[in-house]
C-alpha cells in the first residue's frame, strides 16, 4: 500500500484510493487524476486485502477498484468496505473486459458503477467527480440488456415487493425513468415537474428502499420487475 496524501499540495474536495493488482495501472490513474486541483489521491493498494486496510485508515470518498486481484479481489473487498453503515466511500469499478456478471455483482455489493480501464483521461475524472456528486457512473457498454438478464434470473421475491410498496405512484415513476438512465432534468420534463422535485423523489426513494444511490436503483429496479430487459443504454 503506497500513501500518496504528503505528495498533494493545495485545496482538495474528492479524496480517492486506487486499487489495482498492476503497478503501472495504478500509476497511471493516480497521476491523471493528481493533476486534478480538486482531487487528491491519498493511496494505492496491490489486491483487496490492502484495499480494506487503506478504507479504513484514509475514509477516502471514492475508491477505483480492480476486480481479479490476489489476496481478495475486489468484488469481496467491495463489499467489506461498503457493509459498515458509517461509511461515505463510494466504489467505481475498474475493468479491462466487457460487462458481465462480476460487474453486476459489484453494483449489487454497493458500487457506484464502473469504468473500464482505456476510459479517456477525461472520462475518468468526470466519473470520480459525477459519483462523488451522489451519481452514478456506467460506462455507455452497459445496458439495460445486460442488467436485465442476471436480474430476471432471481425472480421477485417478497422482500422486493414489500420494499417497493413503499413508494408513491410517482416515485416509482421516477425509478422507471432511472432505470433507462434519463437525468433530473430529463424526467422532470418527461413527468411535468420541477427538476428541484425531481430531486427530493430520488432521495425518497433511495431512503424508502434502504439503497446507496442510483447505481443500485438501477439494479433494484430490473430485480423487483418495475424496468424489463430492453435495448436502450443506462448511463448517467
């Protein structure tokens, strides 16, 4: 685990661990995002094992996280992280192959989404910014196909039900509208209401429904049947 946080210098706002098995991988993330004056990167970890380690000592905001590493990989390591109800840390998912089930399984576990490892420079400092904004970042390779299929394979259990009962006609509207990835603006046109109402649903909803933020909306909606498998693609 390399601590970086001394190497910074000037006002921050977005804290990050990189997390990756690959040393020039890592390097390489941490320096674009370093160049960043409102980002500072106060850690690297080698595998899951160090990852927990430097979670717990640096509380960073957001964590890149490698999946196939050794010691733990990231998928357990994100869920170690994430299962402490105190914890503000939000996970972005690195990877260097298409989605599939890991990648669904990392968002069920509480990832914020994912980005793949030749995402662009400037791709990749909007994500950490636009996930510690409180949204959530799939890469335009996701879609709603590919959620929709390892969701419909679970089935709707009753928890699932019971838990989207608690929502009002227009929250689960708005949920719907999450699903296939239309922001605040766009549904508060498509509903006819104010994009500050917009807002307050989906900070309704994700309390009602005890999730983390719109990445597990996304996955919870597919799992209790309210969004069904099309072709569209979730981003936001």
């Amino acid at each position: 685990m390399r601590d970086l946080a001394a190497q910074v210098k000037g006002d921050v706002s977005v804290r990050v661990l990189v997390v990756d098995d690959q040393a020039l991988v890592r390097r390489g993330f941490a320096l674009v995002l370093q160049h960043e004056g409102d980002i500072e990167v106060v850690a690297e970890a080698s595998n899951g094992l160090e990852a927990v380690a430097a979670a717990k000592k640096y509380r960073p905001d957001i964590i890149l996280m490698d999946i196939r590493m050794p010691e733990l990989d990231g998928l357990e390591a994100t869920s170690q992280i994430l299962s402490e109800a105190s914890v503000n840390t939000r996970v972005i998912i690195l990877t260097t192959f298409d989605p599939d089930e890991y990648v669904y399984r990392a968002l069920r576990a509480g990832a914020s989404g994912f980005v793949l490892k030749d995402i662009p420079p400037e791709d990749l400092v909007n994500a950490v910014r636009t996930v510690f904004e409180g949204g959530a970042m799939l890469s335009p390779t996701i879609t709603r196909r590919l959620i929709g299929q390892f969701a419909q394979h679970m089935g709707v259990g009753r928890e699932l039900s019971e838990r989207l009962a608690r929502l009002t006609a227009r929250e689960r509207e708005v949920l719907q509208a999450l699903a296939v990835g239309k922001s605040n603006s766009e549904i508060a046109e498509a509903l006819f209401i104010g994009a500050a109402t917009v807002k307050t649903h989906v900070s309704s909803l994700l309390a009602k429904l005890e999730l983390r933020d719109r990445a597990q909306a996304v996955v919870f909606a597919y799992e209790c049947g309210l969004a069904k498998v099309g072709g569209s693609h979730v981003a936001f």
